[in-house]
C-alpha cells in the first residue's frame, strides 16, 4: 500500500506536469517529445491504476476481480515504459547515428504512426493474461520481451555515447574537456537512462529465472513485490530528468 500510495501522490502529479508543459508547447517542441508525452500518460495510466488496486484491497472487494486488476496493471507497468523508452532511445539513435534518414522520418505522421502501433501492442499484451497461459509459459514470454528491449536499449545507448564521445568534425584537435554542452548533457543524460533501465531490465530478468523453476506462491508474491518497488521508483527518473532538463527543478 505504502509503494502504491508513493506512485499516487509523487508519480501522479509528476507525470501530469510533464504531459502538460509537453502538450503547451508550439507544435515543434511537441511533436519532437510526442514519444515522451505518449510515456507521461502511460505513467498516467499507471499511477491511475494503482489507485485503484490500492482501494480494490483496502475494500476488500470480490478476490476474483482483484486477481484479474491486478494482472492487468502488472501488464501496463510491465510493457507500456520500456515500450516507450525504446522509441524514445531508437529516435535519439537514429537522430546521432543515421541524421539523414531521421530527417526523412521527422515529419509528425511517421511518429503518431509508430504511437498508434505501440498502443495497440499494449492492448495486445493486455489480451494475454485472458489466455490462460501457464506460471512457465509467462515467465518465459516476460523474460523474451525484457530480452529484446534491453538488447534494443542497449545496442542504441552504446552506439550513441561512442558517437557523441568523437570529436565533431572541426574538433580533432581538441580534447574531451572541449564538448559542447549539448553533448556534455546528452551524454548524461544517455547514461543515466541507460544505466537504470538496464538494470531494471536485468533484474526483474533475474527474479523470473528462481520462479520458473519453483513455482512457490510466496516466492512469486515476494518477486512481485519487490518487481513492482523497482518500477514505480524508476517511473520517477523520466519525469525528473525531463523536468531538470526543461529547468523546472528549483531544488536542483
């Protein structure tokens, strides 16, 4: 309770300012951070979600519906953030790596194309659970769809810090003292997100490999918890590195 009340009261309004400055913005800056708004609602949603959970059980309402909530909020955390993270990398990839075929695809259709693809796999994924797919079988799909973003995050990352750590074209001669302050702030910014979404992605990796070879209903309740305390504190990195980003970080 107490780590669903921490994603109501921080997540919530964190994620709703940043949707907002996002959705005031000219038409320029908002289609650039199109991925970054579509992943402030889906935190939105999240945190919404938790909500709910929060008073489904304080409530004591029917199990059987609490069960199904449940699964279904572990569906959007699980799948909507590293969705979106992996658009966000992959256009910040092809942005340094590939500038002149990022120009061909800037235009705003491409992007709320590749929006409405992404939603639809979270609706997909939400179909899941209905199946009735074995503790093994879940485990397993979890674990491939981690595999691939994580492959994803980090082929993208590495590539564009060893891009951004060469010297410019007019730079040769300089030193790495010398970057301007837009790669200095690309660059950590790049590694912090990449650094905590690995890990992320490692661990809930690593808590699914114990519970597909013994399959204890404490253990799970156990990996659960402790998988759901990893992702509502990463869904506060996003929105404080955009807030500090756009300056609005008194404090920092």
């Amino acid at each position: 309770m107490a780590l669903l009340a921490s994603n109501v009261l921080l997540g919530l309004p964190a994620n709703g300012y940043v949707a907002w400055m996002i959705a005031s913005e000219s038409s320029g800056p908002a289609v650039s951070e199109l991925f970054a708004l579509n992943l402030a609602v889906a935190e939105i949603l999240f945190a919404c979600s938790s909500f709910y959970v929060m008073l489904h059980f304080l409530l004591r309402m029917s199990q059987e519906v609490g069960v199904l909530v449940l699964k279904l909020f572990l569906q959007l955390m699980l799948i909507s953030r590293p969705l979106f993270q992996t658009c966000i990398c992959l256009e910040r990839y092809m942005a340094v790596v590939h500038p002149t075929i990022f120009i061909r695809l800037k235009p705003l259709r491409y992007r709320l194309a590749v929006c409405l693809f992404d939603w639809l796999l979270i609706l997909l994924d939400f179909l899941f659970p209905f199946l009735g797919p074995s503790l093994t079988v879940s485990a397993c799909y979890f674990i491939a769809k981690s595999l691939l973003f994580l492959s994803v995050l980090s082929y993208c990352g590495v590539r564009v810090l060893l891009v951004l750590k060469q010297p410019g074209p007019g730079d040769s001669s300089r030193s790495v003292e010398s970057w301007s302050a837009m790669k200095r702030k690309a660059f950590k910014v790049i590694v912090i997100t990449l650094g905590f979404n690995s890990a992320t992605q490692l661990l809930q990796i690593l808590m699914l490999g114990p519970t597909v070879l013994t399959a204890s209903l404490l253990l799970i309740l156990q990996l659960t918890l402790f998988s759901l305390f990893i992702s509502i504190i990463s869904s506060f990195i996003t929105p404080l590195l955009f807030l500090h980003r756009a300056g609005k970080l008194p404090c920092i």
